[in-house]
C-alpha cells in the first residue's frame, strides 16, 4: 500500500463522522496501545489519542506527554514500515485533535535525517 501520511484524531472531537471502528492506532491515557486488526484507509493511517488534546504542551500532564511520545515512536516505526515520511502528519478536523495540538512533540526526525 501506498499511503499519503497520517492523520492524528483524539477521542474528544466533534465531528462524529467517525467513531470508534475508524482509527487504526488508539494510544490510551494509560500510555498502552490498541492496533486496529488491520490498516483501515487506503491513504492514511489514522492515530487517535484518548483524551483532549486541544492544548498546548507546556500544560499538558504527564499522561499526555506520554501518550505524544508513544505517538511519536509509532509513527516513526509505521513510517519505516510504509516508507511514508513521518512529517507527513494532518489533523483530521479543525477541531481535532484542536487548534493547539503541539504539533512539534509529534515531529521527531529519524536519526541520521539530516539531508
Ligand atoms: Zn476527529
């Protein structure tokens, strides 16, 4: 498969046009994940964080900071995988994951990236 990039959900959207059966990757609170039986979408892999992200980072908790990093190294592993570009990264709505998803602790370039 040939993907375009992923797209980042968290479960307090509002846009119900998806629901539970649409992520392909759930990263709970308690920092575990869920994988989807099987990649979902034909262009994007979509991953959804349990909670509201709709923050800016420095006043996220713990547990959020945390579920952003496994984010992070899911990311960077699917990238591999699907040879996607892990930068290729797109909010599913204006509102969601929000207006101030901290997009920089998503981004993390994969070593020896330098070109
Ligand atoms: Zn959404």
């Amino acid at each position: 498969m040939n993907f375009e990039g992923f797209i980042i959900h968290h479960t307090a959207c509002t846009e119900r046009d998806h629901q539970e059966e649409d992520w392909d990757f759930m990263i709970l609170r308690d920092g575990s994940v869920k994988a989807a039986p099987s990649l979902r979408h034909p262009e994007y892999i979509h991953i959804c964080l349990e909670g509201d992200f709709n923050l800016e980072y420095s006043l996220m908790d713990f547990y959020q900071k945390r579920q952003l990093f496994q984010a992070s190294k899911i990311i960077i592993e699917l990238s591999r995988r699907y040879e996607i570009s892990p930068l290729y990264l797109f909010p599913h709505h204006d509102t969601c994951p929000g207006i101030n998803f901290p997009w920089n602790a998503l981004v993390i370039y994969p070593a020896g990236g330098y070109h």
